[in-house]
C-alpha cells in the first residue's frame, strides 16, 4: 500500500520523464514519429511492459524544450488482463534549455496531461499490479538516492494541470473497490521543499459500500525533495456523498500541518475536523498506518447534534414522543482505534438528552460479528421517549397497546452483545435503581439476561427472549421479584393504591404472536407468589361478613370502622396459565382473625377474576366486644362461602351468609341422616348370626359367588317397598 502511494505520487513526474526522454531523442534525431517504436522498445526492455504511442509527436526547440505526445498507453503485469495499466489522450511540457545545460535545474513550463487512466490492482494472492515496477526501484534506491535528491532540489515546476482523469483500484482480497473520475487538479508552481496551492475536483464511488459522490479539494502542499513526505500546510475537502443516509450527505474535511511519510506508511501526529449531516467531529490524530491494513489511534470528539434531525437521512422515522425535547441533543467524546477488523471507541464519554453514559462500544466491519458494548450511566427517563398522552390526558390507551405489533424488523437487525448498568431509571412512573442489563442478540434472536434492578424497596430479576426469526415472534419470560412494595407498584402500573405489603413471586411464562393482545390470549406457564403483611384498602371483610348475617337476621347492622380495610399478613398461590387464563386452586389468606382457602381464575385477556373462599373465624376479634354469644358462635364454628369476581382492578367481594347457615343445617341434617341410617339399618337388617359369618367364610369360591345383597342395597329395597 505504501508503495502505490508513492508510485500515485510519481505517476505524474514519471509521465514527465517519459516526456523529456522523448523529447531528448527528438532533439537529438530531429524526426520524432519515426522514432516512437524505438522509444516502446526501451522501455519494454526497462520495464517488461508494452508501450504503444498512438499519437503524434510534436516538438519546438529553443528557448523552451517543448514537447507534446499523443494517445499513448503502458501495459498491464501479467495476471491483470488487457486493460492497460496506464494511458493519456495527450501530454505536454516545456523545459528551459539553458538553465538545464548550464547548472543542471530543471525549470518546466506547465505540465499539461489530459484523459489519464490508472487501473491499479491487487489479486488474491495479495499480488500488485505495479510490484514488477516498484521491484526494480527498490532495487536500484539506494544507487540512485544522491542521484534523485540532486535532482529534485533542482526541479522547478511552473504549474500542473491534470484535466478528465479516471483512476481505479481494486483489490480482490479485501473487496475494495475505488474509483475517481472526471478528475480534474491545478497547482502552483511546484519546487520541492516550498509550498504551493492545490485545487481539484472529481467524482469518487466505492463499490463495495455502495457509496458515490462529488468531491472538491484544496490546499497547500508542501513535498519533500526525496519524494518521501508529503505535508499539507492546508487541506480542506467539500463534498456530497449518496449511500451514507438516504439523502445525499454534505461532508467537510480539514487539516492543517498534516504529514504523510511514504516510505514508512504512516501519518504523523494531526488533528483534522469533520464534519458531516450537520455534525462536528474533532480527530486528534495519534498514529495512524496503511502499510498492510488502514490502522490508527485518534482522540475523537463529537459536537453536540440532534439525533431526531438526522434520523430522517437514514430512513429512520422517529415516532412522537411525551417530551417533545428528547432525542434533540447528543454528544460523545472516545479514544477511538482502528485496526482491519473493527473500530474501538474506549473511554467512551456519550450524553443522548439528560443521560450521561461512559464506557467503551466496538463497532466491527462487516455484518457477521456483532457490536460489542459495555456501558455505564447515570439516569434514564425512559416515559419521555414513550408514546404521548391522548388527547383525553391517559395514555394512549390500551386498544392502542394491545394493537402494538411486535417489532420483528427491527429485532432482526440487532446483531450486538454487551452489558449496560444505570445508576437510575424511570418507566411507566416506576423507578428503577442498580440496573444491570445484558443483551445477546443475532439472526432474528435476542436475550436480556442477566436483568436486574432494585424496585420499590425490593429486587426484581429476569431472562427474557425474544425469537424473531421465524414467521411469528416467540416470547420466554423468566423473573422473579423479592420484598417489593404493593403500595407504590400497584400506583404506577394501575393508578391504584389498594394493595399494601410486600410480593415475592416467580413468573416462567412463553408466549407467541404478532401483536401484543395475540400474545396475551396465547400466555402460558407457571407462576407462584406470596402477599405479605399489607392491607386491602377500601374493603373490610370482617364488617361485610358480619353486615351480610345482620341482614340475613333482620338484625340491626353493626357499625362501620375506619379506615376501611382488610388486613392479612401471608397470601399464597401457585397456579398455571393456559391461553392466559391463571388457575389457581390453593390459595390461602392468613389474617388477624380469619384464615381463606379456595380457588379460582384471572382472565388476562379479559382483564376479570372469578375465585370461591372459605372464611374461617380463627379468633374473637378485639372489636367484637360487645358481640351475642350466638354471633360469636356462628361464625367461629362455620366456614363462611366467599365470593371475588368482577374486574380485576375493582372486584366485588361479597360473603354467602345464607350459604353459611345452609351448610350448617345440612351438616346438621347430614348427622341427623346418618343417626337415622343406623336406627333404621338396626331395625330392617338385623344382624346375622355369628355361625353363618363362618359358614360364608368357609364357603370359598362358592360363597363369593352367591354374595347376599349388601346391607345398603337391602335397604334401598326395603325404602322402596315401604314408600310404594
């Protein structure tokens, strides 16, 4: 690579030389066109390429040495094809005569060259087109480095002007393929070691990253007399690239006192500015080489931008948002490094809105390896970046939400793994602390495990996956939360404060389908949880069971307490959930007084629960003083039917009393049955004598075969014959 660099350098005053040679020979042969085989002689022999003069040659003598070629064109190495290796439509130069024959300075005239066509080229093999060239060069440096030197301290160039260029290169073991045409470029006069002014100006396409456009340059430029440095005094880049967004992108580009040294294949210590679609980059430039592969180290610093402005350039439609203000100011600082496979931006210092991140990202080529991040931040309000209110001030609704569709594109393109930790972040009104975050995502499959957070005083944990790569999104749940507050959960996600206590539960869920209502009616899986001392706050089960037997007795009601609520210290249940329907059948409430059992269902979909308790009275309540005996008794010798059903935000709660005494009385009854049972079996059966059982025993097969009626089925006849 460092070889091309300096032979694109030398193209040009390689060209010359080809001139001067020719017009040597025409100065001193005096016929220039019969001489154009001999000159493609010599340099076939010097170079082992062919080299064609279409054109004519003209040539005037005194006092300028000038000279002008026609179409001409060098061949390729062999291995490269038929396209020719170099080619120009014509060439021309002047070259004072007296100052070259007296002290040896080359002072020339404007160098003219029109239509010149490189094709540069590397092979599989890593194998250039110009190796041939350069071998025979580095061979013969060090011979002719005084020689050279000489020179070039001599060479006075009046101006060049390179008009309608192409130059191409490609190289078949990266994929690189570059090319800049309709080149145009005009300099100064041009002394080694001084500086002069550049312009130019072509079009430039990159095949393989599907990126063209216009650019213009200018300058000043200063080379060294051994050819080895290039610097740029001044360098300022103006274009217009296609392929980066999906809009043509603006792009400048400049340096100062930037040093190119050739022969090591380096770029001295710079700083350069970019800046493109309206962003301002900062490269502090520490090292960088294009000896096998384009490496380098630079601190970067990127002025403050607005991702929701330029978002659009890349087809990317940034949706409405609460906050009108986010996604409006972003800014990042790193030490960025860059080797053949990846970009490395460490020490990375980024700020998207209010959040202040730090951390490192490394962005690889290609789209096979994913990106990699490990990153840490202060505070995220994730609700400013949420769908904004409806009109009716609520959120946008849950029709909206359940029509949500699962965005599998978009899952599909995160190829990345990595980590992020936040000090702080807020979600639907939920405050989360010590988040740790890690994602594993490619082909379509992506994974946050670990996750954990610390929420309302207690812990949440999870796993979560998402495949994408099929027809239909598939979701896996696995978390589990610990010593959470009931209180403050139920305000955010509900706008309900009902519940008091503490939850620790367990949740193994999966699911499937394109939306998020889909998704609910097709939840499965298990979960288990655990209620702990807290309240139910506006209803009082005590004062409802002891309101509904007051009724039930014509009784006067007793009087209300306040605050109206129902204690319990555990509530327990475990259940599965099959096409989003949670059955539970062993729920169990501890509380004060009372101890419920039951069973029963949540509809997800339907957002309702229907469940069948039992109360059982454990102790005489403190404020029962006052209380009957009879309604003591009533209620710590019964188990009380109680029925919640209705929304699962706002259910009704509603004791059976009447279901209480009727299952007292056929309890009663049922005693009373089995005491008439006995009496009446006693009478109708009498028993049989003891010498029969014996004889029945010692029947063998005989005596189960001619089995006597049972006693209940005697029975049953004998009632029938009697009620007949």
């Amino acid at each position: 690579m460092s070889r091309l660099l300096k032979w694109l350098l030398l193209a040009i005053a390689g060209i010359v030389a080809l001139v001067i040679v020719a017009a040597v020979a025409l100065l001193l042969l005096f016929d220039p066109n019969d001489f154009r085989e001999r000159i493609a002689a010599e340099v076939e022999e010097a170079t082992g390429r062919e080299l064609v003069i279409e054109g004519d040659l003209a040539v005037s003598l005194f006092p300028w040495l000038a000279v002008e070629m026609g179409s001409t064109r060098l061949g390729n190495a062999k291995g490269f094809g038929d396209k020719p290796f170099a080619s120009f439509d014509t060439a021309r130069l002047s070259v004072q005569v007296l100052p070259l024959l007296l002290r040896r300075e080359i002072t020339v005239g404007d160098v003219e060259l029109d239509g010149l066509r490189l094709e540069l080229a590397v092979n599989r093999a890593g194998t250039t087109n110009w190796d041939d060239l350069t071998s025979a060069d580095t061979a013969s440096t060090s011979a002719a480095d005084e020689t050279q030197a000489d020179g070039a301290s001599n060479l006075d160039i009046s101006g060049v002007e390179l008009r309608n260029s192409y130059i191409h290169y490609n190289d078949a073991q990266s994929g690189s393929d570059y090319t800049l045409q309709n080149l145009s470029m005009n300099t100064g006069r041009v002394v080694p070691g001084e500086a002069f002014d550049f312009s130019g100006n072509g079009d430039f396409e990159s095949s393989a990253d599907e990126i063209d456009g216009v650019v213009q340059a200018a300058g000043r430029l200063i080379v060294s007399e051994d050819f080895a440095t290039l610097t740029f005094a001044e360098l300022t880049l103006d274009g217009m690239a296609n392929g980066i967004a999906s809009q043509p992108a603006e792009f400048q580009i400049s340096a100062s006192d930037m040093v190119a040294d050739i022969d090591n294949s380096k770029l001295q210590p710079t700083r350069v500015s970019v800046t493109i679609l309206g962003a301002l980059a900062e490269l502090d430039i520490k090292s960088a080489s294009w000896a096998d592969d384009v490496i380098g180290e630079a601190t970067l610093n990127v002025e403050e931008f607005s991702p929701r402005e330029m978002a659009p350039l890349f087809d990317v439609e940034v949706p409405p948002t609460a906050d009108p203000a986010a996604l409006t100011s972003a800014r990042f600082s790193a030490q960025a490094a860059m080797d053949a496979n990846a970009i490395g931006l460490r020490n990375l210092k980024l700020s998207i809105d209010d959040t202040a991140l730090t951390g490192e990202i490394i962005l690889p080529f290609g789209e096979t390896a994913p990106i990699r991040f490990d990153l840490e931040g202060d505070s995220m309000n994730l609700d400013r970046y949420m769908e904004p209110a409806s009109e009716s001030g609520t959120a946008s609704g849950s029709a909206a939400s359940d029509d949500f569709e699962i965005p599998v594109d978009m899952i599909r393109g995160i190829n990345a793994r990595g980590t992020l930790k936040l000090s702080e972040a807020t979600f639907a009104d939920m405050t989360f602390t010590n988040i740790q975050l890690g994602l594993n995502s490619a082909a379509g499959k992506l994974r946050l495990n670990p996750v954990s957070a610390d929420l309302f005083d207690g812990t949440y944990t999870g796993d979560v996956q998402v495949d994408a790569s099929g027809a239909v999104p598939k979701l896996s749940l696995n978390e589990k939360v610990a010593d959470v507050s009931l209180t403050p959960l139920g305000k955010a996600m509900f706008e309900r404060d009902k519940l008091s206590g503490t939850i620790n539960g367990s949740f193994v869920l999966n699911t499937s389908g394109p939306t998020l209502s889909v998704m609910r009616s097709n939840l499965n899986g298990t979960m288990a949880f655990e209620l702990a001392d807290g309240a139910w706050q506006g209803v009082d089960l005590w004062y409802q069971l002891r309101a509904a037997r007051a009724l039930y007795r014509r009784e006067q009601p007793p009087e209300k307490r306040e605050p109206v609520r129902t204690d319990f210290s555990s509530v327990l249940a475990t259940g599965v959930v099959t096409n989003g329907v949670f059955e539970n059948k062993d729920l169990q409430a501890q509380m004060p007084y009372l101890q419920l059992t039951g069973q029963g269902t949540v509809n997800f979909v339907t957002a309702e629960m229907d469940y069948s308790l039992r109360a059982r009275v454990l102790e005489r309540p403190e404020f029962l003083e006052g209380a009957s005996d009879e309604e003591l008794a009533e209620f710590t010798e019964a188990l009380i039917p109680v029925r919640i059903r209705g929304p699962l935000l706002d259910p009704t709660v509603r004791p059976d009393i009447e279901g209480m005494f009727r299952d007292q009385v056929e309890e009663k009854l049922k005693e009373k049955g089995d005491e008439l049972k006995k009496r009446l079996l006693d009478r109708l059966v009498p028993s049989a004598p003891a010498d029969e059982t014996v004889e029945a025993a010692e029947g063998g097969e005989a005596a189960v075969a001619e089995e006597e009626p049972s006693a209940e089925d005697e029975l049953k006849k004998r009632l029938k014959k009697i009620f007949d």
